[in-house]
C-alpha cells in the first residue's frame, strides 16, 4: 500500500500508518519457522503415504517421523492491533527476514546431511486457531467492529481469514451479526484453501461490501474503471432520490457527521444532506441512515405520531423519507441464503431506514450555566407528554441524543429549545398503558445512562421513570469535569454496571455528596448546580423509599403503583422539586434562563 510520506534512505518499510477506509478485506497470518515446517513436512509425508486426514492420527508411521527444527525462528507476527476505538491503524512493521548461517542454502525440509534431528512432535490435525475461543472470538469481534464503524457507513459487509501456523478460518461480518466457516488445515487442503481465496479476488465493490444499497456513488472524475478505484473514505458525494411534496428531489450527501460505534447493531450513520430542491424554512438538513428491524415500526412514523399529538415542537421535523417495501433488507442476501423461505425463526431481517431531517445543534455545544436549568425542565416536560400525549417512551436518553435549538424573539431575546432525537428506539403503548409492537429481548438505550432497575432485570416492564433517571445520569455527565467514570462504564458488562450504579444510590444523599467532590467533581463553572443535582437525587431517594416501605409492609401484594414508586416519582414532583432550589441558583448564577 503506498502512502505520501517518503520513507528513510535505504529503508523498504513504510513509516506512515494505514486507515480502516483503505481495507479491503482482514487477513491475519501468525506462524514460525519452526511451526510451518513442521506442518509442511507432515502434509508432505501424509502425501506420499497416501494417508488421510480423517486417518492422519491412527497412523502409528507418524509418531516415528522425523521433522526438522528451523535453524531460526522468526517469531514476530505480522497482524493488525486489536480495537482501540480509533480509526487510525499504527503502520504494519514486516518482519525482517532471518539471515541464515552461511552453511545453511538448502531447503532445511529437504536436507540430507543433518547433525542433530529434534525428536517428532506430537501431531494435532485440529489445533484450536488461538489458545481460548473467548480469545479468537474477541480479536474477531474488534476488526469486526472496527471495519463496520470506523469506515464512515462505506462498509454493508467485509470478509476477513484469520491463519495460525495451518489452521485457517474465514468470516463474513455485517451490522447484523457475524458468520465463520469452520476451522481447517490450509496446507492440507490447499485446493479449498486457494479456491476460496479465488473467489474472494474475483469479487467486485459489491460482494467486497463497499456499497452501501440504496445510494449512488458520485460518478468517477477519472477514466479508472470502477474496479480499478480504492475503497472510498466516506459516502459524501453519494446521492439519492427521494419525493418531496410530490416532486423528485435529489438528496446529495456531504460531510460525516455521526457514526454508530458498535458490533452489531442498527448501524447508523448520519451525514450533511444536500437537496436539488430547497426545503423551506430549514437551513440546514442532514440524512440519517439505518438499519432496523422488520418488525418495528418506523422511526419516521414514531415521529409525525409524536408531533401530531402536540410534542413536535421538541423533535426534529422529517423532510423526506423512504417508503418500507422498497428499501434493501438483509434478508436480501448471505442472510436469505443462510434462512431460506423466511425462515426467520432464530435471525430477524433488518431493512433500511433512510431520513432527511432538520439539523440542530448538539446540546453539549450550547449547554451554559445560564440555560441548563430551563433546558433540563423541558426535558423532564417532553418526556412526560411523549409518555402520556403520544403514547410512546424514548428509550435511549443519552448526551448524543440531545440537541438545542436557539430561537430569536421579536425583541432579540434568545429563546434555547430542547431537541429530542433518535427515538426509534421508541415503545408504543396503547390508551390502557400496554405496550404495543414485538417486545426485544434485551432492553435498549445507552449502557452508562440506563437506569439501574433496567440493568439488573429484563423482565422489567419499562416506564416512564426509567427515562426520568436516565436524564439524572445525563445531567450529571455535563456537570461533571472528568467523563473517566462513565467511559469506563462503556466498556463494562451490564452486571458490573449494574453493581456500580447500586454503589452511587446505596450510600446515600451524604455519599453522593463525596462524590461530586471525588470521582463526580463538578465543573467550576458549574458547581452552583450542586443543590439541583441532589435535589434530583432525592426525588428518586423518595420512591426507593416508598417501594421499601410497601414491600415489608405488603409482602408479594401487586397494589403498589411501580411505574412511579407510590406516586413519588412523577414529572409534576420532580419539576416542584427543582423549582423550590431555584432561588439558590438565581443568586449563584446570574442571567438565570
């Protein structure tokens, strides 16, 4: 791969990194010289004796065999790092090859004259590929999970061949899960080996899974035929077209915006959007890009739902949208081949979710002293009445999925409204509170903003409080100065997540005071948000409470009302709650919105 950097005099080696945008495909090659000979010899001699695999260790010829051991060995391995969350791949280092002893030009399989023979290893035909499955199965996941969301949306799906020694495996990665052939010896199937490495070469952008359905790539600036051109870095150029208000507009996408980091999932990804037709009142559009389950309804139908019933004004407004039936699904493809007839008993089709919405400003960039307290009301109040107004929970309250819209009054006053985003991940519910639509089998949202109720039981039907203390974890994050605990939350199973959380509620509203002076210290120029942030707490300390009270009291009696804890955790008693210390912050925090 050639890059722009020059290198040093004399040296072959590149000294500049490579990117996951200019991969094709992942093959990992780790073996010595003593291991490959030894393999090669016994595959040689298994020839020649006409032996078999499937009778390769009932042969008692082979234990007498004797292998060579190689003069060197060349231990250093030639592979990419593991995932580190970066798109930047520190640059491959070959390994030099080991000068040989001047004695020594002969094929060291072939020699004759040998002064010391190694005794003959014990032979396993189906050696692991690494030393754990938990082992092999995590280096997968990690190129896995880079090559899908370091790339920029330019990857639909990628190939990658893990070798050990002579044992090879080859995968297939999409958003939607991973498929691996069974392990084999490449040396002694060498046919297979090489014909599935044919096949692979033969593939176009397509099948490599540089296409992304749904979207035409800009036409080429060169005459390089297209199979000729490198993996694109990102979708910007690519376009669409879609109807508005009864016209074809073409949708033209631009910079990256947001893409989803994750192994499996909805793979979303957003970008500037660019239209042929001007959209009014709305300087700048984006288009979001996903895929979501068949079975779920769409993200854009949840949308005019909500703004119908009154909460619009807290959403981003949809311009333009694709029509399911005709979007790609990915049961299209190795999916539908791997469940024929629809046999979607165990995998469930994702389908292509495409948007065009208004952009608003990420909140994180317009959050002040002076705004938060109004913005954090609104939110608690959209909450509420997507809850009971248009009958849905958002279910994924996290810092990304927050914006801000500034507004400017007759008289030039500023006016911050709240922005809620990405809601499908939304439940529905009818007028009796039931949900509506397949139930997931794991609940949703952002792992260091769930709540803990969440965390620890799935069985748990979601509520309207569960949002509510979402929003504590968020609030919390944008007061905070350090962000450490919460990444390390990312990365954490949900148990141990779970037994954090329990720690910060367990020890109390004096705790929880140490720990905004420890590991939650609050930014200076937020720290007159102290009083609100346990205000907040206390709310929720209020129905823990009351829950505790009726268990003892009413042991196994189902008339407590757990969507709010006896009533104690309630959109009317938070906004009192915070209202009473506002005096407090009007005197710490001039220009109080």
């Amino acid at each position: 791969m050639q890059t722009d950097e020059k290198t040093d005099e004399g040296d072959p080696y590149p000294t500049s990194g490579i990117k996951w945008t200019d991969l094709f495909s992942i093959f990992e090659f780790k073996t010595s010289h003593d291991r490959i000979y030894r393999d090669m010899a016994v595959s040689e001699w298994c020839r020649r004796q006409n032996i078999t695999e499937d009778n390769l260790m009932s042969e008692k010829k082979l234990k007498d065999l004797p292998l060579p051991k190689a003069e060197s060995s060349n231990k250093a391995l030639v592979s990419l790092p593991p995932c580190g969350g970066s798109q930047d791949i520190p640059r491959l280092q070959p390994a030099r090859p080991p000068k040989r002893p001047a004695a020594s030009h002969a094929d060291p399989i072939i020699t004759k004259k040998r002064r010391t023979q190694s005794p003959a290893p014990q032979i396993e035909p189906n050696t692991p590929l690494f030393e754990t499955p938990a082992k092999y199965e995590t280096k997968m996941a990690s190129y896995a999970a880079e090559m899908l969301s370091s790339t920029n949306g330019t990857r639909s799906h990628f190939f990658q061949c893990l070798i050990e020694g002579d044992i090879a495996r080859f995968h297939y990665s999409d958003p939607t899960g991973i498929v691996w052939s069974t392990q084999f010896s490449w040396i002694r199937n060498l046919e297979k080996f090489a014909a599935i490495l044919l096949a692979i070469a033969y593939c176009d952008h397509e099948r490599l899974g540089m296409t992304v359905p749904g979207l035409t790539p800009p036409e080429p600036k060169t005459s390089i035929p297209k199979s000729l051109s490198i993996p694109p870095v990102s979708l910007k150029g690519y376009y669409l077209d879609m109807d508005y208000n009864g016209t074809t507009a073409r949708v033209t996408l631009s910079e990256p915006i947001y893409i989803q980091y994750s192994l499996v999932g909805r793979d979303t990804c957003i970008y500037e959007a660019l239209t042929s037709v001007p959209i009014s009142g709305c300087p700048e559009l984006v288009i979001k890009i996903s895929m979501q389950f068949h079975t779920r309804e769409p993200e854009v139908e949840l949308l005019l739902k909500a703004r119908a019933a009154g909460v619009g004004d807290h959403l981003p407004e949809p311009h333009m949208w694709s029509t399911r039936g005709q979007q790609w699904c990915s049961s299209k493809g190795v999916w539908g081949v791997l469940y024929p007839n629809n046999a979607m008993t165990e995998y469930k089709s994702r389908i292509q979710d495409i948007i065009v919405l208004t952009r608003h400003k990420p909140l994180e960039k317009a959050l002040t002293p002076q705004n938060m307290y109004s913005l954090f009301n609104q939110l608690f109040g959209v909450l509420h009445h997507l809850r009971y107004d248009a009958l849905m929970l958002h279910c994924d309250i996290s810092p990304n999925n927050l914006m801000c819209e500034v507004l400017t009054e007759a008289d030039g006053t500023e006016v911050f409204m709240l922005i809620l985003i990405d809601i499908d991940l939304a439940i529905s519910f009818d007028k009796d509170g039931n949900p509506t639509g397949e139930k997931s089998k794991h609940h949703t949202g952002t792992l260091p903003f769930m709540a803990i109720d969440l965390l620890e039981n799935t069985e748990c039907t979601r509520c309207l409080r569960h949002d509510f203390e979402s929003v504590f974890y968020v609030a919390l994050w944008f007061l905070i100065k350090s962000k450490d605990t919460f990444t390390r939350w990312e990365s954490l199973e949900r148990n141990q997540v779970h037994d954090a959380k329990c720690v910060l509620w367990g020890s109390g509203k004096r705790g929880l005071r140490q720990s905004i002076y420890g590991e939650f210290q609050l930014a200076d120029s937020f720290s007159a948000y102290e009083p609100w942030i346990l205000r907040m707490w206390e709310v929720f300390d209020d129905g823990n409470k009351a829950y505790i009270a009726n268990y003892i009291a009413n042991y196994k009696k189902t008339n407590f009302d757990m969507e709010t804890l006896g009533g104690q955790v309630t959109h009317a008693n938070m906004k009192a709650a915070l209202e009473s210390i506002r005096h407090e912050l009007e005197a710490a925090i001039p220009g109080l919105l």
